[in-house]
C-alpha cells in the first residue's frame, strides 16, 4: 500500500525482451524460473525463456537495491543462449537440485519426430536436461560429474533422450528427479531416476514411453524406461479450440508435478502429483522406493468441476502445492 492506494509491482518484468506466442501450438515464450538457493543473501534469480528471436535464453538476474520486492531487469547477465529449430518443444524448466547446481531442461527443438535426430545427439544441448555451476565469475561452470566431460558429448548435458521435457521436480529428501515427458502420437510418460547419477539416455526418438517408434523391433540397450506411462488419446487440437473431449480419455499432452512434502494433507505425503493439459485431468501415483509405486492409487482432483488447462504446478515454504492454469489462474491443492 502506497497512500492508502495498492500499487502493483511486477516483481520481474522483461516483456521487452521475450517472444510473445500470437498463434496456437508456439509454445515459445516465459517458460522457467528459479531462486537461487542463496537468494536471502545474494538476491538472484534464474530465469528460462525465449527471446525476440525464438531461441532459448538462460539468464541471472539481481534483486533491485530501490524496491524490496522486484528484481532489475536490467541486471540480466545471460549465461547461455540455445537455437531453436522450431517453435514447438522448448522444454523450459530449471530448477536447483540438492547439490547446488542448475538444472535446465530443453526439448528436442520441435517440428514433429524430432526431424534433425536432435534427443539422441549428445553433441547438441537439445532433447536434453543440462547440468551447471552457476556460483562462478564465469558465465556458469561444469561439474566434475557431468558424464560427458573428455568424452563425446556436450559438458553440459546430464541427461538426454528427451522430447519435452515438461517438466521435472527435484524431490530433496530421497534425490530423485520425476520428468514428464509429452509424448508425439500414441503415450506420455514419467520417466522417475536418482539424480546423483548421470548420463541417463530416457529413449526418444527411438522409444516413445515404453514403445518403439522409429521401427517395429529398435534396440533399447542402455535406455532408461518410463516409470509410467498413459495413451495419447485425445485431441490436442481440439484442446486448443476449446472443443469438448470425448469421455473416457486419457490425455494428449502431461504436465509434471511434485512430490507432496507438505503437512496440511497428511494422508497424500509422498503421492507424486500430475496432470494432463488436454483433458484437465489432475492425477497422482505413490511412491515407496525407487523401484515400487502404487500405479492402483490414482486420486483425481477437481476445481469446482471447472475446466482448466493444467500448464504448470508450484511449491511454497511450506511444501504445499500449487497448480497453474494456462489462463492465469492458481489454485491450491487442499483437503477436500
């Protein structure tokens, strides 16, 4: 309140400098954003996002010195710039993991099949999730356990094989990263590994979910298998046209959650939550260790039965979570 008046503060606004989606299917736009750990200290912020030119943009910002709550817009200091073939599958979520370092996820640069043959070259940054050390003068650093250091591949990659990443949570307490990865024709899938490991090759374009998809018989030595997967049933386009879905589907393109680590609905601590875009659906499934999950204990949320376009989730200090509507709105998930 500023003389009895409510002034408000955008507490980043870089609309200058973002690509803004005027057509339906350009997934381009404000896609990431992270504190850094430190951010009580040192006032920084991470953000992922496509600039004027389309192409994924990876930036660090300062917290302004004139107001407490805002960020300088004109303090980015932009650590990695990636081209992007297409406007479709950018990928777009980073996140800090325990170990300190960033993680960024970047899809396999659109089109439809991954034409270039992008997720399954380790020489490019696409189709994959990047591991960095942003606590240097430098623009970011390599850690000394990024797998393709000295050898082929990009420094940067942690993991690949990825279509769209969209997207991963990083559970503390047991290190375990939870990607969805949006499917092309036929499933989505949530591929669930150890995050102190590397190198992790999660298939696509040569599996999509537990399916070959370039040919009938493909070799899958050395791939990492979805934990779960569900069909790609229902229409993407008639999503995008707000046309009613036919009953009984499942979904057509996933949006990854996070694990409940809050305390004001005990009986779901440890149920991984996601949700489906095209049919609004919000799902979760429990995990006990690294190789047992409840896949039978699916709990589907509602919002007071109103349809809505699930293109995100959010946690709070307190581990309770949170669930974005592409319209604007956010919703908290509460005991019913």
């Amino acid at each position: 309140l500023i003389n009895n008046k409510i002034v408000k503060t955008p507490f980043l606004n870089i609309l200058d400098r973002v690509h803004q989606a005027k057509m339906p299917g350009d997934e381009r736009g404000l896609l990431g954003f992270a504190f850094h750990p430190e951010y009580l200290n040192n006032g920084k912020v991470y953000v992922n996002y496509s600039n004027s030119d389309g192409n994924t943009t990876i930036s660090e910002f300062t917290k302004s010195k004139s107001r407490k709550l805002s960020i300088d817009p004109s303090s980015e200091k932009i650590l990695m710039i990636i081209e992007q073939p297409y406007s479709n599958h950018n990928g777009g979520h980073i996140e800090f993991g325990p170990d300190g370092y960033l993680y960024i996820s970047v899809g396999d640069g659109g089109s439809a099949g991954d034409p270039h043959g992008n997720a399954q070259n380790k020489n490019v940054l696409l189709g994959s999730i990047l591991r960095v050390d942003v606590n240097t003068d430098e623009n970011y650093s390599i850690p000394s356990t990024n797998p393709f250091i000295d050898d082929e591949g990009a420094d940067e990659i942690w993991g690949y094989g990825l279509r769209n990443p969209w997207r991963f949570s990083i559970d503390s307490q047991t290190s375990l990263i939870f990607i969805a990865d949006v499917g092309q024709n036929s499933w989505e899938e949530l591929n669930i590994v150890e995050i102190d490991k590397a190198g992790y090759n999660f298939g696509w374009n040569i599996l999509e979910g537990n399916h070959c998809y370039l040919e009938d018989d493909c070799n899958r030595d050395n791939m990492v298998l979805p934990k779960y997967e569900y069909p790609n049933d229902a229409n993407y386009f008639k999503t995008m046209l707000g046309i009613k879905q036919k009953k009984g589907v499942h979904g057509c393109s996933i949006t990854g959650g996070y694990l409940y680590r809050g305390t004001e609905i005990p009986e779901i601590n440890n149920h991984y939550f996601f949700a489906d875009y095209c049919t609004g659906k919000i799902l979760s499934v429990k995990y006990d260790t690294l190789e047992e999950y409840d896949w039978t204990e699916m709990l589907m949320a509602t919002i007071s039965n109103k349809k809505i376009y699930i293109s995100s989730f959010g946690i709070d200090g307190n581990n309770e979570i949170y669930i974005v509507d592409h319209g604007g709105s956010i919703y908290k998930l509460v005991k019913n």
